[in-house]
C-alpha cells in the first residue's frame, strides 16, 4: 500500500503544541463573557447613579478582566497538574470562590442589589486570601503568585462597591440604582417609581433631622 507523505501543512501544525493551560485561560475567560449581556444592558442605568471620582473608565474592565481570568485559569492548571495531595481539595475551593465571581455580576447589575454585591465582593476577598491562595501556595508558589493581581484587583473593586452603596443607600426598600434601571426599562423620564423614591428620600432626611 502507497502511502502519501504528510503535508507540510499537517507537519506544522503538529509541531506546535498548543498549552495545556490555555485551555483552562479560555474556560475561565469564557464564564465571565456570560455576564456580558447583563453588564452591557446595565451601563445605561449605572451611568445615570452617584459613583465616585475614581471610578474607572468602562473600556479599562474588559481588557483587566481578560488578563485577570486567563492567569486564573493558568495558575489553576498548575495546580491541576501538580499531583499534589491537595489538588482535588485546592480545585474544589477555587471552584466555588469561581462560581462566586461569575454570580457578582448577575447580582449587582442585573438585580441592582448593591449592598449584596457588597457582601459577595467581601467573601471572594476571605476566600482568595485565607482559603485559595494558601492552599495553593502549599502545592505550587508560583500559582498562589499569578493570583496576586486578583487579589489586588479584588480589593479595589470591593472599596469601589463600598462607595457605589454608600452614594445610592437603600430606601424603602429601594435605591438609586433600582429606580434608574426602572426608567432606562420604560424608557420614561420622570416617573411615579422616581417620585416615590424622591419621597421617601425626604422622609428618611427629615427623619433623621428630627432625630427619630
């Protein structure tokens, strides 16, 4: 039997061999493109609430965040292939503090609940520091370093939170961000929602002037 020689297309290709960890970058980067939809939809509304001064610009989260999934995703593949004893423990807690990071987008800008978002920023800073990045540290240095800029980006994002709730408190019930989604949803301008809110706003001031 005449065989035909490989291409030299085919030898190529087979000669570059593809990471095993961007697999793994890939993946992680992909969980947090499902938010998109949710975040995109919510710029009209989060555009119109109080924010801080140095809130960062909108085109700097995409390119941070990319970077930011993708040594996730490498430093988790480390610990994959480690054969370490604690892997199976270590990949367990990396995937629920995951889960966790994926949920925050859902919950503050698809929900507007901003002091809850507050609260998950808070348990994905313990859990990185006291719970990951020991456990990877233990088995592999170098993956517990490639998750420091997280971790550091964790932080800001957890005090920018913070100031976001502070600037829109709840109301009634209600904040800043809630009623803003409202209009951009009904596409009206000042409404009975806005009004209520404005109220309530008032009532709470007096209130607290009075000393009540």
């Amino acid at each position: 039997t005449i065989r035909n020689p490989p291409s030299s297309t085919t030898t190529a290709l087979s000669a570059v061999a593809i990471p095993d960890w961007t697999i793994y970058a890939i993946s992680h980067n992909i969980g947090g493109i499902t938010n998109a939809p949710v975040v995109t939809k919510a710029q009209k509304w989060y555009k119109r609430i109080p924010l801080p001064t140095w809130t960062p610009p909108n085109f700097a989260f995409a390119p941070t965040w990319t970077l930011l999934y993708g040594l996730m995703g490498y430093s988790l593949s480390r610990i994959v292939k480690s054969g370490s004893p604690l892997t199976n423990l270590a990949t367990r807690v990396w995937l629920f503090h995951y889960a966790a990071n994926i949920a925050w987008a859902p919950i503050f800008f698809g929900f507007q609940n901003l002091r809850l978002g507050l609260l998950v920023n808070l348990f994905l800073v313990g859990s990185l520091g006291l719970g990951v990045l020991p456990l990877y540290y233990r088995i592999d240095p170098l993956a517990a370093y490639l998750q420091v800029p997280y971790l550091v980006w964790l932080l800001f994002a957890t005090k920018l939170n913070q100031a976001v709730c502070k600037l829109n408190p709840m109301v009634g019930g209600v904040n800043e961000a809630m009623v803003q989604a409202d209009l951009c949803a009904s596409g009206e301008g000042y409404n009975d929602a806005m009004l209520q809110y404005d109220i309530k706003k008032l009532q709470a001031a007096a209130a607290k002037y009075a000393g009540l």
